[in-house]
C-alpha cells in the first residue's frame, strides 16, 4: 500500500527495442539495443562509455540483407548484461546477437569493467565464450530470442534462449534455442536444463533457490514459469494462448487446446498478454511490505505486476501501471527500483513521503499507484519522516503525532516480525513470543535464551522504546543478533502501537 515517486533521467534516441540494465555500485549501467554503454549516475548525469558490443551491426546494415523489402533490424539487439565482481573489477557479461555476414547467432561474450579515479573504462578485449545453434539465416528468425542471465555458482551462467521464430514445430533437442541451458564460463560448454520456452526475457532466483522466468506468449498466454532441470514447459505444442494468425496449436496426441497437457503448467498465465519481460525478488528494502514479491514487467501493458506468493504458490497479482514500456529491471543499493524504458529513459521508482487522500483512495481498486498528483503530504512526524505506509487517514496519538492504523501495523507486524516472532504465549520461533511485550523487561520473557546484548539492557518495553529499537536495533542494543527490519519511524511506530494490545 504504497504511494510511488518516480524520476526520469533520458538517454539518446534508441534505435530498435532491447537493451538490459545493472547496478554497477550506486550508479547504473546501461547497454542499449545496438550495444552501446551508458552510466547513469546518482546525481541523474549520463556518461556514454567507449567501447561497444561486438554485433558486427554495421555489416548487417551494409548487406544485402537489409536491402529485402520487409527487413526490420529492430529484433537484432543487445538481450541482457550481468556484473561479476572481481578483485581487479568487474566481469561483464552480455548475450547479444551477432552478424556472420551469411546469418546471425544468439552470443555470449565478455570483457572486464574497470573503475578508477579516472572514471568508468570497458576494455575492448571481448571474449566469445558461447555461440547458440542454429546460425539463423532469415531476419524474421532474430526475433523471441530471450537472453536473459543469471549466475549459477561462480563457474556457470544460466541463460534463457528463445525460439528465434523457429515456427509451431518441435525444436530438435540438439538445438539450444527453446531452451534453458547452464553455460560454464570458462569453456562455453553448455548443458540444455529446461525446453518449451517461447521468447523468456526475465529469470530471477528467490530467497529459497526457486528459479522463476518469464515467457512471452503467442496470442495470449504469456507465462510466469517455475524453472526445473527437466523440465518441458509446452511452447510450441501447449500455451493457454492461441497460436500465430490466431490459429490453434497443434497438440500432442490426447491433449486437449488451452490445457497444457503433458507439459508443465505455468505458476500463473496471464490471457490477454501483457508482453512480459523483466523479472526481479523485491529484497523488502525501500518497499517491506511486498519483501519476496516478485515484480514482473510488461512492454504491451507499459506495467509492473506485483506477484504476491507463498513459496511457490502464487496468491495474487497486482497492475502497477506506469504509462511506459519497461525492457528491463533491477534494484539499486538502496533499494530503489530501477526500469530501463523502450523510450530510451530510465525510471527510478522510490517510495513517496506523499499519501493519497481518502477520497482518493475510494477512486481507487489498487494497492500500488501514484496518487502525488492528488494528495497533499501529510504532517512530519517528530521524526520529520512524515512517511507513513498506508494510505487511509491518520489520527491523533497521545502525543499529537500522526499515526498509523491498527491494521497498518498488523500488516507491517506480519511482513516484518512475523517470520521471527510470534504472538502465542506457548511457543517461541526463532525469537520470542511477543505476548505481553509491552512494560516488560527486555529479555525477561521465560523459556527463551537471549543475546548477552538483552541480558545487559536495562529497558522496559513503552511504545517509545520499542519504536526506537525497531528503527536501529544494532543501535539500540549494541550486539544485537537482530538484523534491522529497515522500518521507518512511522511503521516502527505502528508496529509498537499493534502490539500494545497483546
């Protein structure tokens, strides 16, 4: 239930659709489309590096190729960059397409980033470590190719390839296109994990080890997969959406059209498609309430999606619209959401200090949007945060500060506390049950083994302290085992005010 406050930093005019973005410190690397390399820094400048993605792109615009009447270089592109840090710098690694002069491979290359007084240096010495098969040779085959990496152990990448517009027929299973395949860095030598995949443009691993990836699918039916060695996920025999030209699938015998029959099912499947694309964990830093989430992002529907599950069930999905297509995304240091736009703009998405009026909220069916234009920012607290999450009117504490409700806190108690503490006087978790917390002596709840940090505090437990406490515990409580939650003054509050009552 958050209010968003975006800022924009423009970059050049991109020519075709693509490009990835990474953190590269508190700054932001951006490759663009035809693999070119900005940095993005704090401060919103752009710095355009030397050095660029060995495509070959000026030899496919000078070939015969690109005298065809329907030629369309926009699917040749840069798919997606990653950040290795080393003690001399940083690896990076990019998948990208690359022009033979007969016909054009899905790559993996790599080069070294380094970062000095002097500034932020690519060097020019790239490295081919993995060529897919087949070379396609017709452009329209450049298309759905995926590309997007994750780091797999400190030997290995895992890399989505897409279908290259092989067409509605079983992909030979020596091909690597279709597929997700493990890549290990120092030969190229790549092993085929998964198969069935259309045009996957987002991978992410969650706290659990689960591997989630999008797919784009044909006419409806774009997916948010659970990736598993072995696995088949369907394309292009099974999809909940319906093939080119509006036509069915062509099924596996006994299977039945929009079933997904004898393949692995989605974990969610949205009909009509939104266009996926990128995929991230929310790590709960600048946005607690939706820690573990995953966000995904959409091209069509210029959104993000917040997808609310319990393991590996998803329980619900959330539109974020944003009014733009986003490529790509990824969090900053801080906790900042960074989205690379087809626009040739990056966004950065933080949590405002503004709330939506009640009235505002009415108009609204969403728990996520940006509601500046409408709502006044509320009152400082004594704090000066004034940042209080909900977004439902604040009323007066004894003390005159505004605080949240008791279902605020509720929430904010389950998001934050929750996976550590509980609220039955017959069991602790991993720390205390929190029952009568409240004018009770810190560490004095029996049955419980506390840090030597509880055992020297000398505190009883008011709503002032344990706010305090909550903000900085490492502060609080010098040597502390309890991480900071990263709570704010106004959930630290609300937080202390829910458990007054039990």
């Amino acid at each position: 239930m958050y209010a968003l406050e975006s800022k924009s930093v423009s970059l050049e005019s991109f020519d075709g659709s693509g490009g990835a973005i990474e953190s590269l410190g508190d700054d932001l690397l951006v490759v663009t489309p035809k693999g070119r390399f900005a940095l993005v820094a704090q401060d919103g400048t752009v710095e355009y590096l030397d050095g660029n993605v060995p495509m070959n792109y000026a030899a496919l615009r000078s070939s015969p190729i690109s005298e065809q009447p329907d030629f369309d270089p926009y699917p040749f592109r840069a798919a997606d960059i990653l950040l290795k840090e080393t003690e001399e710098g940083y690896i990076l690694f990019v998948t990208h397409n690359y022009f033979t002069g007969e016909c054009a491979r899905f790559r993996l290359s790599s080069t070294t980033i380094r970062r000095d007084a002097a500034g932020v240096t690519v060097s020019p010495d790239w490295r081919t470590i993995f060529d897919a098969e087949p070379c396609r040779e017709h452009f329209f085959g450049w298309q759905n190719s995926g590309g997007k990496m994750l780091t797999d152990g400190k030997e290995h990448l895992l890399v989505t390839i897409g279908n290259h517009t092989y067409g509605q027929r079983p992909i030979p299973t020596n091909f690597h296109i279709g597929k997700l395949v493990r890549i290990e860095i120092a030969t190229g030598s790549a092993e085929i994990l998964a198969t069935g995949i259309r045009n996957s443009q987002g991978l992410a691993r969650d706290e659990a080890g689960n591997l989630w990836a999008t797919d784009h699918g044909p006419k409806g039916g774009d997916e948010l997969n659970l990736l598993e060695p072995g696995a088949d996920y369907g394309w292009p025999l099974a999809s909940y959406g319906i093939g080119e030209g509006g036509k069915a699938l062509r099924l596996v015998e006994d299977g039945v059209t929009g079933q997904h029959d004898g393949f692995v099912r989605p974990a969610f499947s949205w009909v009509p498609s939104p266009a996926l694309s990128a995929i991230a964990v929310n790590d709960g830093r600048q946005f607690p309430l939706w820690k573990d989430d995953l966000l995904v992002a959409s091209l069509k529907d210029k959104s993000l999606f917040r997808v609310r599950r319990h393991g590996t069930a998803v329980q619900y999905v959330e539109q974020i619209e944003l009014g733009y297509r986003i490529r790509d995304l990824t969090f900053m240091p801080d906790g900042r959401i960074a989205l690379l736009s087809d626009g040739g703009a990056v966004y950065f998405l933080s949590r405002s200090a503004k709330h939506c009026t009640e009235e505002a909220w009415e108009r609204r069916d969403v728990y996520s949007f940006n509601c500046d234009s409408f709502a006044p920012a509320p009152t400082p607290d004594a704090s000066g945060e004034g940042d209080l999450v909900t977004a439902v009117p604040s009323a007066p504490s004894d003390k005159g500060e505004p605080v949240a409700d008791q279902s605020a806190g509720e929430r904010l108690f389950g998001a934050q506390c929750s996976v550590c503490h509980n609220l039955n006087v017959a069991r602790h978790d991993a720390g205390p049950h929190l029952v009568g917390l409240l004018w009770r002596p810190a560490g004095a709840v029996g049955g419980y083994r506390f840090s030597a940090a509880f055992d020297s505090l000398d505190v009883v437990w008011t709503q002032d302290s344990l706010t305090e406490f909550l903000i900085d515990p490492a502060h609080f409580a010098p040597g502390t085992t309890m991480a900071s939650t990263g709570a704010t003054a106004g959930e630290a509050r609300a937080i202390a005010e829910y458990l007054t009552g039990h």
